[in-house]
C-alpha cells in the first residue's frame, strides 16, 4: 500500500472505565473552559477501524487508514466498495471526513460461515473482519464482505460551522451515513444516562459498539481545550466491559 499523510493527526481518546472517570473528566471540563454548564455530543463508538477520506471538489479521490495518526495507508480501491458512500457529492465541496467502517454482525457471521466452508480461520471479530476487509489488495474481496461506515468527523475543512452537532448535521445533508443515536445532551447527568441506556440498548444493535463517544459541542470550547500529544481534552470514551462467553474444553489430544 501507499502511505498518505495525514495533515491533521488523527488522533485516539482517553478511555473513562466508570461514572467516576466520567464525572473527573467533565470537572477537567469546567475547570479548562471556565463554564459551569456544558453541552454534550454523545455518540456511539462503533467497533471497527479509523479511516479518513478525501473529497476533491465534491470527487471522492481517496480513502486511508489511521495508522499511527500521522500516516496511514491508502485504501482508496476498498473503500470505494462501500456502497453507502457517494462517489459524488451534491456539492463540488473539498473536504476531509473521518469515521469508522465497520461489519454488521450479520455479515460477521456470513463471511466466517464462508471462510469455515473453505477451509479459512475464522475472524476473531467484527472488529478484525473490517481490518482484514480494508487491508485487502483485491477490492472484490472487501466487496464481498460488505463494508459499512459511520462518519463521525472532519479533517482538513473550510465549513464556516458552530459545533459538532452542526458538522454531523451538515453530513447528513451531504446524504452522508451518520450514525442516527447521536443526542446533545445538556450537562453530565444527560450524558450518564445515555451511556446507561446505550449499555442495554447495545446488544439490539445490528453492529458492535464498544462504548459511547462524549465530546464537548461547541467548537469553540475544543479549540481552547485543545489536545495534549495522543488524544483531544474535550473528548473522552466511556467504555463498556467487552462481553464475555464460557467456553467448555471438551477435550485434550496430547501429543
Ligand atoms: S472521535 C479526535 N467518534 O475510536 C477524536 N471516534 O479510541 C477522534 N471511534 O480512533 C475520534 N466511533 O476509530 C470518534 N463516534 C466516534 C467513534 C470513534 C468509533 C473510534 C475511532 C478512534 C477510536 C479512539
């Protein structure tokens, strides 16, 4: 693959593993903006891999992977198999978007039924299925396996835009796949109780999520938080324990 770098880094985020975390992270919050009340963008974190794509006046011209966050790797022909995503847009806009692409689960089970029958290891998860898909040479294979995408971002952009809300809303507008769960809520003890409700409400899900995205919704606040060298500080996942199985060994062949 060709590398592409990434003029904005595409960075990761810090992980809150309970409400206390949580609660920390929206004090850090008042203190660096000054503000008392604070409106959030919650959002679901989709289980698959970062990916950034780049349309020259309104022409979908390339597709990369994250990488390390400074340089990726150019996946153009693949993403292009992602039926969702217009190769056109409505305007002649050049404009960077970051998102997620993903496996349903549906198409998890499909494509390791597959790999079964032909004798192929089965993919661990979603999450390594989509890897694998994008990471392919030959585009008919991630074809097959029936790639999807959430975008939940911008990169490189000249949007004259208020808030995050606002970006997700102009994507949409693009005709652009969003993810629907996306909610403003206003102030921490809303954001509490999305990331509850999202803990049940996950299994119901076509696709796997592995937590919920909390970022601050005014651009204006990000901007004056800033990022330190990894991750953005008005941004923070709030992490679900993975799901777990039992698994009974039936028998032991010594050799
Ligand atoms: S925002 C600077 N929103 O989670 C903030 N990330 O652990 C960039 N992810 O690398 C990320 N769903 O691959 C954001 N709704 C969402 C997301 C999301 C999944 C992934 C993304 C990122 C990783 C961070």
């Amino acid at each position: 693959f060709m590398t592409v770098g990434h003029k904005i880094p595409m960075l990761g985020l810090d992980n809150a593993f309970d409400e206390p975390a949580l609660r920390e992270f929206h004090r850090r919050t008042q203190r660096g903006t000054g503000l008392e009340s604070i409106d959030y963008a919650c959002e679901l974190k989709i289980d698959g891999l970062a990916v950034s794509l780049q349309y020259e006046e309104g022409i979908l011209i390339r597709g990369s992977t994250r990488g390390d966050g400074f340089t990726g790797e150019d996946i153009t022909h693949n993403i292009k198999t992602i039926r969702q995503l217009p190769l056109r847009l409505p305007e002649k806009k050049t404009i960077e978007l970051r998102g997620e692409v993903y496996i349903s689960r549906d198409d998890f089970e499909r494509v390791n039924r597959l790999r079964r029958e032909t004798g192929e290891g089965p993919f661990a998860n979603p999450r390594n299925a989509a890897a694998g898909s994008v990471r392919q040479l030959d585009p008919r294979i991630a074809a097959g396996r029936r790639l999807k995408i959430f975008l939940y971002g911008l990169g490189e952009h000249d949007l004259d835009v208020k808030s995050h809300m606002e970006i997700l809303d102009y994507l949409v507008s693009l005709k652009l796949p969003v993810n629907p769960h996306r909610e403003l809520c206003r102030g921490i003890d809303q954001v509490r109780a999305y990331c509850h409700r999202w803990q049940e409400e996950r299994l119901h899900l076509p696709y796997e999520i592995d937590g919920v995205v909390v970022k601050v919704n005014r651009l204006e606040m990000q901007d004056l938080l800033g990022h330190t060298a990894r991750s953005p500080r008005w941004a923070i996942a709030f992490k679900y324990a993975p799901e777990e199985a039992s698994t009974r060994v039936k028998d032991i062949v010594v050799s």
